[in-house]
C-alpha cells in the first residue's frame, strides 16, 4: 500500500530527537508562553527572513486574528481565491468581513490576479492571497495593486512554508503572513499549531496581546483577546522539525520531478519561472478523474481531491449567492484534479508504480 501520507515514516527518522524534546518539556513542567515557544519564534523569524514570528493554536485562528488586528470586520471586503481550503474563506466571515472571489489560473491554479481589479469597491480593505498547494500566488503583482489601492495583505502561507519566489519566502511579502502547523502540513505538529509573521513592529505587539487574551500584562487587557497559542510540547517537536524542512521540500521536489519525467501526456501543475515550490501536494489533472482514483485505490494508491467543490459552491456559503458557473475556471478544475502521495519518504519504487498505473490508464 502506498499512504496518501506517512507521519511513521517521518517520526522512524528522528524518533530520538522528537523524544528527546518532549522530555524536556516535562521534566520542565512550563506548558504554555514558555522558552520553547520563544525559541521556536526566534529560530522561524530567521529561517524565514522576518523580523517577528508569533505562534498560534492554529492557521485559521492566524488568519482570524491578523485580520482583526488590521482592523478588518462588519462592511469590509477581503479579496480572495475561490480555490483554497475553507479556512482562508471561514476566517474572513469569521471576523464579520465579506469574502470577494476572484477564479484561478487554469495552469497554476493560483488566484488569477487580473480578476482583483475588477472587484475592488470602497469597501476592500485587504487582499488575502493563498499560496496553494506550495506554490506562490503572483505575489509580486498583487503587492502592486495592494500599494496602488492601499489595501493590505495578509499571506495565506498555510501551505507554503519555505516556498519562496526571487529567493524571498512566502509569507514575507504582505503586511501579515500566516502559517500552519496542522499534522499534515509540511512542517506539521503532533497536533494543532499555526504562527503569524511581520516585520511590523506595532503589529508584533498587538499580535502578542491578541492571542492572549488580549492582555498586556496578567489580568489587565487592553483589547478583546483570545486563547490561541501553541503549546511548549508542540513548539519543542517544531523546533526539531524546522532543522529538517528544507532537506524535506528538496526531497519532496525530487519525488514531484520523478512523477514528472514518468507520467505521460498528463498535465501537472506548473510551476513558473522563479518559483521554488514546497510541493505541499502534488496534482494531475484527467477528465476521467474518479475512474482513475478506483484504478488507484484498487492497486493499493491513496490520493485525494483538493478540493472537490470551490468554496462559493459551499453549502456554508448559500447566503453569499454565487452560483454555479460564476467561476468556471475553478469550477471545471475541481473535477479535473487529483493529488498523488507526496512527502520525503516515498520511494522511487512507489512513484514508478504509481506512474505506471497512471500511464496505463489513461
Ligand atoms: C491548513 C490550511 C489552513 C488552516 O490551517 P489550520 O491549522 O488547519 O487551521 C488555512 N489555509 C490553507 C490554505 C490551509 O491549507
């Protein structure tokens, strides 16, 4: 059987050092807003090129709460891609802001910044770009049209931890970028997790307060907070992770080039010039889709969908009034796409079969 994902696989390689760290943590007894976090802050804010890192309990909650700390809410409208995971989308209705769709490209499937423009009313406030599957959005041109509006931007980088375009990684590029720690993410947890960047010091001050509470110093809170923070356990096991994630993406790029020699005739997501791409996940596209997942999970491959139906075609969202083919592109995609095994440790062995029974499907 080849696993759609192998968290055993990761852990046998670093078993000793993962112990190792959570041992620390307990014979310390401190468990939340410890040295652990602190160090975590330090060691990412470096690895990315960032002034400040703040940790949180997880990507929709960093989401929720830059946003908030830019003062977006009731009125406002965030710009965003209508392919993405829910959470980019749950957290602007989160704060009370109204999501702006714009469609995808149909080639690297991220937002399709020649749409921004068109939706932009008196009432955008931010745009809220989502670096998807692990590559970067254009971030470059949607920087210039948030400098020419003076909207601001807050980096979906929840799948794009140490992806970069130019060298400058993602998440670096807005005024917030946020991340998550979630299991299955490339730099995962054994749980939940999540970390805001900027390099804005006023925001790395309210980003503290917001997390905790609200408060400045215990028990006096200077604005409505919440309790979202990674715990000590969590940002000892990142800590050891982190060390581990580019040596990771650079396996995960092998394996990605490896279905890309093998598959025949099948169109993959590309990956334009200058872009170094974390391969989060890795898609093909067919039109015979589903037959070819049985084809697949019959010979023992796991894959999945990201993501069956476009979040304005979302049940959730009846109440935003989109319709089917309001965004054809995403729309024709979502049946198209299918994501094969991807992470450090699938083998050329694995990749071969699974290339094989994709050439001798379709
Ligand atoms: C995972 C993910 C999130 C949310 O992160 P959680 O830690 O699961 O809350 C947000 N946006 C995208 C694109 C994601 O993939």
């Amino acid at each position: 059987m080849i696993p759609f994902l192998d968290f055993q696989a990761q852990y046998n390689s670093i078993k000793v050092e993962i112990n190792e760290a959570i041992q620390r943590v307990l014979n310390r007894q401190f468990f939340i807003l410890g040295p652990e976090t602190d160090a975590f802050e330090q060691e990412l804010a470096e690895y990315l090129g960032t002034k400040h890192v703040v940790t949180v309990n997880s990507g929709t909650d960093a989401i929720i709460m830059s946003l908030r700390i830019l003062g977006i809410g009731k009125g406002d409208e965030v710009i965003t891609p209508v392919n993405s995971f829910i959470a980019t989308a749950l957290a602007i209705t989160e704060v009370g802001a109204t999501p702006i769709f714009v469609d995808i490209d149909p080639d690297t499937y991220e937002a399709d910044v020649n749409q921004i423009e068109k939706k932009l009313t008196k009432k955008t406030k931010a745009i809220l770009p989502v670096h998807l599957y692990g590559l970067m959005c254009d971030i470059d041109s949607i920087m210039k049209i948030a400098k020419n509006f003076n909207l601001f931007v807050v980096e979906d980088a929840c799948q794009a931890i140490g992806s970069s375009y130019k060298g400058k990684k993602a998440g670096t590029w807005g005024n917030i970028g946020t991340f998550s720690f979630y299991p299955g993410k490339n730099l995962g947890a054994y749980g939940d997790g999540g970390a805001m960047c900027t390099n804005d010091k006023e925001l790395y001050e309210k980003m503290k307060m917001i997390r905790n509470y609200g408060q400045t110093q215990k028990y006096h809170h200077k604005t409505l907070g919440y309790n979202s923070r990674l715990d000590e356990i969590q940002a000892a096991i990142l800590r050891v992770k982190l060390k581990y994630l580019d040596m990771w993406n650079v396996k995960r790029n092998e394996v990605a080039n490896e279905y890309n020699k093998l598959l025949v005739d099948i169109k993959t997501q590309n990956i334009p010039k200058g872009f170094f791409s974390n391969y989060h996940i890795f898609l093909i596209e067919s039109s015979k889709r589903d037959d070819l997942r049985e084809e697949l999970e019959k010979n023992g491959v796991q894959t999945l969908i990201h993501y069956p139906v476009p979040i304005h075609l979302q049940e959730c969202y009846k109440n935003l009034g989109y319709k089917n083919g309001d965004f054809p592109v995403a729309e024709k995609t979502a049946m198209k796409i299918l994501s094969l095994p991807i992470y450090p440790e699938v083998n050329n062995t694995d990749i071969k079969h699974t290339a094989k029974l994709i050439n001798n499907f379709l």
